[in-house]
C-alpha cells in the first residue's frame, strides 16, 4: 500500500509584514471610492490640489512669535483659508531641508485653533520621531497661547515605548491607564472630543483600538509631515475617519517609502509616494498648484551649495545664521582604506572618525560656547555603526578627557535609516563605509537627506576613488575639488591630534 507523502517537519518562514498592516491597507484601498478626495488622488488636477486664495481682509497672520518669511506666510495662510472654505481637498506644500516645514505646521495648527476653522486638526506622520517633534513644539507653546485664550488640548496616539519621554504626559495611554474600568469608555470618549489636536503615525491613527474612538469625531482637517516618506496607501489610511481635507508637507528629494520587498516595490511602483507622483505630475505641467518653500535656515552656505546646486536646481536661498565653530565648515576626505569582507564595516574609517571625534574634543574652544556642540556620526550600515559605537568604549583616550569638557559635546552615532530625517547637528561626520559603492550609496535620496543634517559644519569619509563611476557622486566629488574641499588622507597618520589639525582648523581661525 502506498504511504501518504507526509514531511517530517513543516517550515513556517516569518511574515515579513504583519497582517494587521496589510488588512488596514486593502481597507483602505477598498474604502477610497467613498472619499470626496478619490477623484482627485486617482487623477489629480489643478483644481482638486489647489489652494483657496487669500487676499488682504482675511487677515490670517501667525500667532506665535515665529518669524515667517513670505512663502511660510503664504503657505500657512492659505492652509488656513483652505479649511474655512471647507471644500474637499488635497494640498501640497514642498520644502527642502532646513526650510521650517515644521514652523509651517505649528503655526497652520495654532492659527486654525485661534480662529476656530474647524473643531480639531490630526496631525500625522510616518516615523515617530517625526510627529514627536511637532507634539514637543507645541507643547513649548501651550502657554503663550493660553495667555491669548488659545486652548492648544493635544493629545498623543501610539505605543508608549516608541514615544519622546517628554510626550508621554499627553499620550492616550498614559492618560486612560489608572481610570477605572467600569468608566473607561465614558472617559476616553470625553478625551477625545475634549482633544483639539491628535497627533499620531499614519498606522496608529487607523489602529483598530483607536479608530473605534476617532470615527465618531469625523475629522475633516488633516496635516501629514514628511509626507514624501509615506507610501500611497499609507496616505490614504486617514481618510476613513472623515478626513476632507489633507495637506502633504514634505520634500520629493529626501527619504522614499520603505517597503519590505525589493522586488514587489520594483514591479508595482511602491517606493513612491503620492506625495512624489503628484510633484512628477505638475512637473510637466506649465502651472502647478503646489506651494513650495525656497529658503534654509539650517545650514552655513559651505554645507547647503552643491545639494542647492544638484537636487534644488539652484532655487534655494541661504538665510541661516549659525555661530562659528572655530573649525572647517565642509570637508571630504578620501582614505584607501578597504571595507571588511562583509562590505558592511571599515574599521580603518571608523578608526578615522573616531580620531576626527577625539581631535574636535581635544582641539575646540568648547567651553566658549553658551550651548551644547551637537556632532551627529552617520553611517549608512547598522553593522558600521555598532562598531564606531564599540570603538569609543573601548578608548581610553576619552577617559582622560575631563568631564566637563566631555559634557560640552554631545555625541550621537545613528544608521541613516534611524529616522535621522528631521533632525540636525552641528557637525555630522558621515561614514561612507564601502570602496566598491552599491545601490545602497548611490540613493539620491538617502544622500540628499545625509548631506542635509549638518548646520555648521559637514565631513565626508570615505575611500571615494571609484564613487566618480556615479554621476551624482562625480558632481560631489568634482565640486569639491573644485573648491579645495576633497583631500586625500592616510588613516594611520592621524592618530593624535596634533596630526590631524590641519584637517579641521583653518590657520587663521577665519571660517
């Protein structure tokens, strides 16, 4: 009798994507056709994406002491007039780094609230560190604006061990977790309608848990940051809880959407963003109704000229004040020294730059400065930055440094995909790693957001020789050259700081 082909052991290989994730975008695919906006994502127009116009009687002015430059005035009263009108829409407002995208945000939320357009705003985001940071800036504003009669009643959606500590107070869990029981579902219905802005990521806002609170509100206002780092269906997820009018704030140039799946994202296009289709839509087009900021305030002309040049066509002006460091504002050094086997690591530049680090802490006028100095280590590979990490333990050389010169810099070593987006340093060292460069480093937009970081001053490390076979990476190299930026270096040479002053200190102290 035959026997039954029966395995021995079955092999369950690990979902990549949780299923929660993938019901809650088919829902929201599926729920599309019911949204006032579904036309104007399937085929965007002028009309569907542009701004109600503003003229001088409406009178929508910032109610914070930000100065706003006349395209962030622009942008947020027309944001501002857009809900008023209440006709559905959706908004596009584009911002390179540096260019207060988040001050556009704050001040859009805190003029609708004092003006009362609409009864609450959501604000969302892809990454956590990014709705935090807009949770944090508002919160530094809750009192002037309650001094105004400007009730700013936030209110924080997630798992809290993803949050800021200093956003916990106002989170929804920290908020519900001691009311009894028997109360609960009373009490968290009055949070919420007592709650005029919620902020929270794209998935927790269609979380099953809080969605079943956020429908009955119906929601028409919602602003997204870093809307470029949001997949299609991520942006639409939202819409379910009412949302009529949704504004995309964010940079077609930085961070696309992460997906899991190389090779679903090739074949069906999911490493772009709705927020990038609509850009490449009226890029062709001779008129465009999305609004775009053109002036950085983040960092010194040195750092911000050739992404202005390579992936801003030159548009961007340069208003950022930023104080002397004393050192070298933008430098690319270029070692031989070769990654390991694994590609991933490059102990000679990871020696380099802990060297660079030990010579900026030994060398600089640290205790001249009324603030912290901010350096930021990016590397592009988790496994370089475990070992920068190791290699600074390990040193006793930091040891010997006094701790109240220790305590003047505040040192961070990140992989680029740490939702560095956002944020800034005063100095970034970024760690190239690899000789032999593959996709991961010719990224246009991973590269755009590394040189992006730095306010004062920018280091590039590498063993560059073969990255001029790219053509964004021989602009970058050929303009440094051109302006005496890029210096070739032996990485055992530069152990002491004596040795490696003349990389970072300019002999006349004149930057």
């Amino acid at each position: 009798m035959r026997k039954n082909n029966i395995p021995d052991s079955i092999v369950v290989e690990p979902v990549k994507m949780k299923i929660s994730l993938t019901l809650n975008y088919l829902n929201s695919l599926v729920l599309l056709e019911k949204s006032p906006l579904c036309v104007a994502i399937l085929k965007p127009t002028f009309n569907d994406h542009e701004f109600s116009p503003i003229n001088d009687k409406d009178q929508i002015k910032p109610v914070t002491k930000d100065k706003l430059d006349s395209k962030q005035l622009e942008a947020m009263a027309r944001i501002v007039k857009t809900v008023e009108d209440k006709k559905s829409k959706i908004c596009l407002v584009s911002g390179p780094a540096g260019t207060g995208k988040s001050k556009l945000i704050i001040n859009s939320v805190l003029s609708m609230l004092s003006r009362k357009s609409t009864d609450r705003i959501l604000v969302c985001g892809q990454s956590n560190l990014t709705i935090d940071s807009i949770v944090l800036q508002l919160l530094d504003e809750k009192s002037a604006m309650k001094e105004k009669g400007i009730e700013c009643k936030v209110l924080r959606l997630g798992p809290e061990e993803k949050m800021n500590e200093l956003v916990k107070p106002v989170s929804f869990i920290s908020l519900t977790k001691s009311v009894d029981a028997n109360k609960k579902s009373e009490y968290i219905q009055k949070l919420m309608l007592n709650s005029n802005v919620i902020v929270s990521t794209l998935m927790s806002c269609r979380a099953a848990y809080y969605r079943n609170h956020l429908q009955d509100l119906n929601i028409s206002v919602c602003i997204i940051d870093e809307a470029s780092q949001a997949s299609e269906l991520e942006t639409f997820l939202p819409l379910k809880l009412g949302v009529r009018m949704l504004f995309l704030v964010g940079d077609p140039h930085q961070f696309k959407p992460r997906v899991h799946s190389e090779e679903v994202m090739k074949v069906l296009n999911l490493d772009k963003s709705f927020f990038h289709r609509v850009h490449k839509i009226f890029e062709k087009k001779d008129k465009t109704p999305i609004l775009s900021l053109n002036t950085q305030y983040r960092m010194t002309k040195a750092i911000s000229q050739w992404p202005n040049h390579y992936f801003y066509k030159g548009v961007l002006k340069n208003e950022a004040t930023v104080q002397p460091l004393g050192i070298y504002k933008y430098k690319l050094l270029n070692h031989s020294s070769p990654e390991e086997e694994d590609g991933l690591t490059n102990i000679g530049e990871a020696k380099l730059i802990v060297d660079i680090t030990y010579a900026l802490l030994m060398l600089m006028g640290l205790g001249k400065f009324d603030f912290k100095v901010s350096l930021g280590i990016i590397t592009l590979f988790e496994e370089q930055r475990d070992l920068i990490i190791k290699m600074f333990d390990q040193e006793e050389r930091f040891k010997s440094i006094s701790k109240e010169r220790r305590d003047r810099m505040n040192i961070k070593v990140v992989k680029m995909s740490d939702c560095f987006q956002g944020s800034q340093c005063d100095i970034i060292i970024l760690s190239c790693v690899q000789s032999k460069p593959t996709d991961h480093i010719y990224d246009p937009h991973r590269i755009c957001v590394s040189l992006t970081r730095a306010k004062h001053t920018l280091i590039i490390c590498g063993n560059l020789t073969k990255y001029k076979e790219n053509a964004m990476w021989k602009d970058l190299l050929d303009d440094a050259e051109d302006r005496d930026a890029l210096l070739d270096i032996e990485v055992d040479q530069l152990d002491k700081p004596k040795n490696i002053k003349w990389l970072l200190i300019p002999c006349k102290q004149i930057i």
